[in-house]
C-alpha cells in the first residue's frame, strides 16, 4: 500500500482526521481493536473503583436511612431521613460546623494573602529559585501528622517556643495554655496552612507565568504603578487560578482532621466536622448518624466547590 | 502564552524592577524559608536536645549537650529518663516498615492502573468512555472520611480490616481518580506524531502504547509515582479506622500513639517526626521539579 494511504489509516486509528476512501474497508476492525483495549485498559481502574468507592457509598446511605441496630446483626428499621434531621439538630453539630467555618475562613484568608505574596515574589527567575522552590515543597510533603508534632513543642503549653518568645518579649505575662484557650482554633489551622500553602503558591505561580508580558509593558507606558498594575491586571487575570487555589484550600480546610486529632486529640474546643464524625461512629459506635453526618457535609463540601468555580467562572466571562 | 525562561531573563526583572521592589522581594524569600523550614528545624534540634534543655524556661534555641538519647531510646529500645522504651521501639521500626511498604505496593499498583486507564481515556476511542472517564473524576469529590466510614463495613465483610492488603486496596483505589487525571492530562499534552509514526508502520495499539508512549511518559510518571506516594505515605484517617493492629500499623498513627503516651518527653516525639519526614523529604527533593511540574501543570 502506498504510504500516504497509510499515513491516513494511522490518522483514522487515532481519530485525528476525516477518513480517506481507502481507509474504509479497514475501519470496523480497526476501531473494534481500539476498543476492545480502551476497555481493557480501563477496567481495572473501574472495577476497583466500583468496589471500593461506589458499593460502600451505597451500602453506607442505606445505612444512614435505617435506625442503629440495637445489637449488632439486628434487623433495623428504616427511618428515611431522620438520622440526618437529628445531625442537623444537634448542639454538637452545630458548634462542630462553628469551628469549621472558622477553620476555613482563617485557613483560606491566611492561604490567599500569604499565597499571592509568595508567587509574586518567586514567579520570577532569581538565582537559586530552583532550591527555594524544593525547599518550599517539602511542608506539602510531609504527612499533616508529622507536621502536627513538628508543631507540638512550639504551641506547647508550659515552655512551649511560642510562649518563650512571647513572655521574652514581654507580649504575655503567663504561659498560654494555647490548645485550651481562644488561640486553639487560630493556632492549629496556622498548622494546617503550613502543610497547604506550597500547593496554593505552585498553583498561583503557574497562573502568573500565564499572564504574558506585554500586558505588564503596555500598562507601564500607559503610567500604571506596580499597585496599579496588581490591582488591575494581576488580580483579574488570576482569576482562574485563584478560582483553583480557592477551590482546593476550601475542601482541604472543611475535611481537617489530623492536624486537629494531633494536637488537641478529639477535644469539643476544638472538634471540626469530621472530627465530630469520628466520635459519632468510632467513640459512641453509632454509624447510621455517623454516616448521614458524613454525607451530609459531602454535599455541603460539594456544594461550596462548586459555588467557587461558578461564581469564579461566570466573573471571568 | 507561556514565555521561555530566557525570554524572561533577558527581558529581565532587573531591568524593571526598582531595588526598593527587589529588596522586598528578597526579605519575602528569606521569610518563607523560615517559615517552611523552621518548625522542620525545631523539630531537629528538639531530637538531639535532652528532657532538661527542653524544658528551661525560657526555652533554650540550641541544646547544651547535644545528644542522641532519643533516637537511641526509639531505634533500639535503650530506657530514658521517663522509662524504657523497648517494645515502643520495636513497634516504631515495625511501623516504618510496614509503612514504606504498604505506601510502595500501593503507589506500585496505583500507577499502573491508572497509566493505562490515562492513556485509554485520552487516546484510544471506545463507547462510553467519556462518560466513564467523567464518572471516575466525579468521585475525586468524595472526601476520604465519608468513604472511610462507608467502606469500614465492607472491609469488615472481606475480612480486609488490619491486614496490609486492605490497605493497599484502599489506598490504591482512593488514589487513582487523582492518578487518572494526572495521567489523562499529561497524554492529552504530548505530541501524537509518534504514536501515529508506530502504527504507520505496522504496529498494534498495544505495541505502540509500550513502545513510543510509555517512554514519552516517563517524566510523567516520575511525577505521578512521587505525588502518589507522598500521598499514600501520608495517610492518617484511612489507617487509624482499617489498620491499626501491630502488623499494619503505619507511621502516622502510632507516632499520634506516642503522643499520648509520651505527652512531655518532646525528644522521643521530636526524634520519631524527623525519622517518619525522612522518606516523604527524600522523595520530595529528589523529584521535586517532575513533581512542580505537574502539579502546576494540571492546572493551566
């Protein structure tokens, strides 16, 4: 066969043109084998997905509409929604979803702002930017868990680092019992944006690199200033990747549990939503509320992802 | 548009930026190496410090006598101011193991299901793949903890609770919609010319998959094996609920053990963070430039 005919075959195979007429003959077989190995290829993926995602989702809301057996292998009766009408009413729900807003609020503020910052002063080639950059990674790096006991002798109650530094500065008079106080909810989610932040700056730095020059030129001529030019060209041309950054600090933040678990243990003071969902289940052994909690904050957790993208796509356009 | 490097260095920064802009620049730098670097850096000082250094008031920034007691109380058991630590220390060694080796099979397995299933779903034409595709990323919403609970249950079932292999299971199986989407991306960006140079001459999907795309994905893989096993090694919730007996027991949960148990004796803590950072660290930094590439990548 001549080559350019064959040239066209490959390109049908790939589905990358219109096919030639002398492709034709050949192109059930052809697409038949790709297929028969695209479903190869990608069976095992699902299949495990099925089973160890799917069918445990299902088994579990199947669960959440029933009321908890009395004793283990009992019949259970189904109750519809109740279980999650009785999260919702909860006073310990409600303060757990308290402290997961302030979770999130400060986590995100602290993401954000530090966030901007960092990429705008690393964006740009420097000598060494390739260490600090590998350096700045390793945070992300380190299970939260690890972090977490990094972090134990700085927030420490009685000579913890912190409360040196602040006594020798005469800012405090007493050692803070930190993860007791006010500051405990400020304090571990600093622990968490430490783990978080080089995502959200590596995420940030690639919307910069987005942003081509000449806008930058152009503006100068016109006599913007560098406040001017962040202002109005930066910040909405980061939208995207802000909408990103956003998106993954948000979900990060309303699923925090091992900075939390580390630090103050399963403490009220302290308790998010998730931990809240390990006492249900793994403290009172109650899965049927455990687990309408946790889909509960699932579709709350979607929802905020969601209403982060739009509002973020929708501004841009 | 994306600007090369050299563009930018020619063009230059120095050339516009004022040194007011400059210096700002580099304190920011200085400062967020402090800020990655010190809790790491206190947590190393804390290991070789002893219980007396740690708890002067106010704290002392470097130890007097800088000592190994810690990490010879957690690798070899030796007895501490505060008690032996014999069979902690065996536990501990086992824990590392077991982790790096559940995080290894996991990461392993990981990659290979989800590499073919990359490439089928942005190559290779079939009924009903995108919504399939669409389906498997949709559950990348799913938080871990709702999955956790559900998936106790099941694993109860399958006899799968304590053993290495549920973990495996698991984690392998949380980890491909992430690891399918990296690799999705990834196949989707490089050049076809290739793969169609392959099957002009004569090659089967297959062939051509291992022969002319498999080593066009090697950075890709670089990237998506170390995103994987950070993730993996860095599991807490998942092992804590489905794995915690002796023999399956990773790092992360029994170091939250000992904080319990060894509340004060800071050093011991210290000495187990820094051992347990050792392996995510390593990885870190040696792929950290595959590993920048692809997570900034996947979002443009």
């Amino acid at each position: 066969m001549a080559r350019p005919a064959l040239k066209e075959r490959a390109r049908a195979r790939l589905g990358f043109g219109p096919l030639g007429p002398a492709a034709g003959a050949s192109r059930p077989t052809l697409a038949r084998e790709e297929a028969w190995l695209g479903w190869w290829l990608v069976i095992p993926a699902a299949a495990l997905i099925l089973a160890l995602v799917i069918y445990p989702m299902v088994v579990g809301f199947n669960t959440s509409l029933h009321a908890e057996a009395p004793t283990l292998g009992a019949p259970s009766k189904f109750v519809g929604f109740r279980n999650y009408s009785d999260v919702i009413k909860d006073p310990a729900t409600h303060s757990a979803v308290v402290h997961t807003v302030f979770y999130v609020a400060i986590a995100l503020a602290l993401e954000i702002i530090a966030g901007l910052g960092a990429a705008v002063a690393l964006h740009r080639p420097f000598r060494g930017r390739g260490l600090v950059l590998a350096v700045l990674i390793l945070p992300w790096a380190l299970p939260s868990v690890v972090s977490g006991v990094l972090w134990r002798r700085i927030l420490a109650s009685d000579n913890g680092l912190l409360n040196s530094v602040l006594l020798q500065l005469h800012l405090i008079h007493t050692p803070q019992v930190w993860l007791a106080s006010g500051w405990a909810i400020p304090l571990i989610t600093l622990v968490h944006v430490w783990g978080v932040l080089p995502l959200i700056v590596l995420i940030l730095i690639a919307g910069l690199q987005g942003i081509p020059d000449e806008v930058y030129s152009a503006s100068a001529v016109d006599g913007a200033n560098q406040a001017r030019q962040f202002w109005h060209i930066t910040l909405p041309l980061l939208r995207p990747a802000l909408a990103v950054a956003i998106t993954i600090g948000l979900v990060d933040a309303i699923t925090i549990f091992d900075e939390i678990y580390v630090l103050n243990g399963t403490g009220l003071n302290t308790a998010s939503v998730v931990v809240q969902i390990y006492n249900t289940v793994f403290v009172d052994a109650d899965f049927a509320h455990g687990i309408a909690f946790a889909f509960l904050v699932a579709a709350a957790t979607a929802l905020c992802a969601v209403v982060a993208t739009l509002a973020s796509r929708r501004a841009t356009v | 548009m994306r600007r090369s490097r050299d563009a930018r260095l020619a063009q230059g920064d120095s050339v516009r930026a004022p040194p007011a802009t400059r210096a700002l620049r580099a304190i920011a730098i200085v400062a967020l190496l402090a800020w990655s670097l010190g809790p790491v850096a206190v947590g190393v000082v804390t290991s070789i410090s002893s219980q007396t250094d740690v708890q002067t008031v106010p704290a002392r920034w470097l130890p007097d006598h800088a000592t190994l007691d810690a990490y010879r109380a957690l690798i070899a058991g030796a007895s501490t101011s505060l008690g032996s630590t014999a069979s902690d220390s065996s536990a501990f060694g086992q824990s590392m193991l077991s982790s790096v080796e559940v995080t290894l099979e996991a990461t392993v397995a990981s990659v290979a299901v989800s590499l073919i299933a990359g490439y089928a779903f942005s190559r290779l034409r079939f009924r009903g793949s995108k919504a399939l595709f669409w389906a498997i990323l949709a559950t990348l919403v799913i938080p871990v903890f709702t999955l956790v609970v559900a998936l106790f249950r099941t694993m109860a079932q399958l006899h799968l609770i304590n053993t290495q292999l549920g973990l495996v299971l698991v984690y392998l199986t949380t980890q491909a919609p992430l690891a399918i989407w990296l690799f999705y991306n990834y196949c989707r960006d490089l050049p076809v010319e290739p793969e169609e140079a392959a099957l002009i001459d004569g090659c089967t999907r297959w062939r051509a998959f291992r022969k002319v795309v498999l080593p066009q994905m090697r950075s890709g893989i670089a990237a998506v094996t170390a995103i994987v096993m950070l993730l993996s090694y860095g599991q807490f919730l998942i092992p804590l609920l489905l794995g915690s007996s002796p023999s399956t027991t990773p790092v992360t949960v029994l170091i939250t053990d000992f904080v319990g148990k060894y509340t004060t004796n800071y050093p011991l803590l210290a000495a187990g963070g820094v051992i347990a950072l050792l392996p995510p660290a390593i990885v870190a930094i040696l792929l950290n430039r595959h590993i920048r590439g692809m997570l900034s990548g996947s979002v443009g």
